[in-house]
C-alpha cells in the first residue's frame, strides 16, 4: 500500500500527474499517517460497517477505512484525482468512488442503495469552506449510527458546547438535537499539507436512538432556536417577538411565562429541552388562533 503520508512519496506523485492544490475546494491534505489511523479507529469501523467518505482527496483516511470496512463508498468532487486515486486505493474492492459534489446526493436513498445489511457510519476529513451544509445534510439524512469528522477546533468546540458558554450556538442545538457529540482529539496544521491556518479537532456524533424530549413540530423547534440565538446577550423575548411576529412582544412573554422561565432569560443559556418547552408552547397557540 502506498504510504501517501509520506511527503517524500506524495510530491513526486502529485507532481506526475500535475495536480495543484485547489483552495477553492477546501483541499488541505493530510501527511501525518497517525491521524487518519487514528480517525479510523475512532470511528468504530468494522466488518459490519458500510462508511459514506466525504472528500478522499489522494486516500490517506480512505485507506484506512477500506482496511477496516467491509464496504467504502467515497463521494469526491475534483476528477482530476482520478488517477492518483487509482494508485493509492485502487487496490480496495470493497470501495466505491463517487465523482461528484457530495451536496448534490440524497445521502439517505445513498446509504440505503449502497451498504444494504451493514451498519451505515459516516467518516471525513471534511472540506472547511462547507462543513456545516455537509453536516447538516449527513445529520438531517437520520441514517448513520454515527459521524466522526475532522472540522476547524473552533467549529468542534461550537458543535460540542454547553448552554451559557461562549462557543453555544444554533448551530449546536442543531448538532445535539440529532446526535451526541464528544471532542476526540485535536491535530495541529502542521500535520496538513498545503498548513491550514487553524488547528483542526476530530469530532464525532452518536446519532440518538431515542429524543429525549417531546416536539410537536420540527419546523417550530428550530424556528425557535434561530430567533433564540439571532439576539444574543438580548432578553429570550426580544428574539421570540422579532423571529414569530405574529405573537408580539406580549405573546413571546406569555410563552416565556407559562413555560416557567424568569421573564429576563437569554437564550443563550437554555438547554434543548427548554427550547422544546417553548415550541411547543407557540406551536399549540398558533393551533389554536
Ligand atoms: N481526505 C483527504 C485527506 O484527509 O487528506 C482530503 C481532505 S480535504 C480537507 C477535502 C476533500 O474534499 C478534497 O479532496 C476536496 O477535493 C473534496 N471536496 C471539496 N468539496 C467537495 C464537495 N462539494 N463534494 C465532495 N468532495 C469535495
């Protein structure tokens, strides 16, 4: 196998075929074989997984997984990887290459074609210019036991915060209403070639079996949650009057209220269940007007 970590293999390789480093696509490849070994391992990928790759760029962490999986599927964009993928990994027969953008897949109708019988896991060192509409759509997809990608620290930090602190977000309700997330461990730009200017942190998500809260209606919960959030630091009812204008500043205080929260919280520092309490609160009112 060809150990394209190696820097001294990989230039001469990627040189060969005349391959540049697209910033545009997000390509920053790895070159310390540890990490993609250890995002392998990480992801709990055995004989009994099918796991969706996003990204393979020269096949460092596609490598590992096909060692591991019994099926690989990988979705790349850039064809022009094409023939060096074919040296790294065309060894692998349980992987399947997609040349296309991985936005583009209904990655639900993808998993169910592709690893029929296996347990459906998702794995990547993500492109950063579009980490939150691909883990969005992996998330919202509700098909893989779990999704273990390498993002910028900053955005690992957002996914896995708690309520009241300052990397808490919309986008971490979002992350935790899926699936529960754990910080695995950081990897520094050195381990990048071309360096990134950010140290990066692997992450993975456990999707929920089971939600641990009731919710009348999805599209009201994260209405909610975005006006919670549009207004940080603003009092809850603020944010609730300017994201449901219909209930008005009266409305989104009775909401408040008849949840039994203090008539100054902010939304920042409630938790999933609280914000459940809220949406469901304005969902039954707009029902009943
Ligand atoms: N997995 C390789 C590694 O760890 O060295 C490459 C990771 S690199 C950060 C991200 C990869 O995603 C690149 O190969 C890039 O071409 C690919 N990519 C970028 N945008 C994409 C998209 N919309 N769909 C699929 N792949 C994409």
């Amino acid at each position: 196998m060809i150990d394209v970590c190696n820097i001294q293999v990989m230039k001469p390789l990627l040189a060969e075929h005349g391959f540049h480093f697209s910033k545009a696509k997000g390509q920053n490849f790895l070159i310390a074989q540890w990490v993609p070994q250890q995002i392998a391992e990480d992801s709990g990928v055995d004989a009994t997984v099918g796991v969706l790759e996003i990204g393979p760029g020269i096949g460092p962490l596609t490598q590992q997984l096909c060692l591991r999986a019994k099926k690989v599927c990988a979705v790349e964009l850039d064809t022009r990887l094409k023939p060096i993928l074919k040296m790294t990994v065309g060894e692998f027969e349980n992987l399947e290459i997609i040349w296309d953008d991985v936005l583009k897949q209904d990655v639900a109708e993808l998993v169910k074609d592709k690893f029929a019988g296996l347990r459906p896991v998702a794995c990547a060192n993500l492109p950063y210019y579009i980490t939150s509409p691909i883990l969005s759509a992996l998330l919202e997809a509700e098909c893989f036991e779990a999704v273990t990608v390498m993002v910028q620290k900053e955005v690992a930090l957002r996914i896995a915060a708690k309520p009241g602190t300052a990397d808490y977000s919309a986008f971490t309700v979002f992350c935790q209403f899926y699936a529960e997330p754990e910080l695995l461990f950081d990897v520094p730009a050195h381990c990048f070639l071309p360096q990134p200017k950010v140290t990066s942190a692997v992450v993975t998500l456990r999707t929920r079996m089971e939600r641990p809260w009731e919710i009348l209606d999805q599209a009201t919960f994260f209405r909610t949650v975005k006006a919670s959030f549009a207004m940080r630091r603003k009092k809850l009812q603020n944010g609730l009057a300017a994201g449901f204008p219909e209930l008005g500043k009266e409305g989104a205080g009775e909401v408040i209220a008849t949840c039994g929260l203090p008539e100054n919280v902010r939304g920042e520092t409630l938790g999933i269940e609280a914000f459940a309490a809220i949406a469901n609160e304005i969902y039954r009112r707009k029902r009943n007007d």
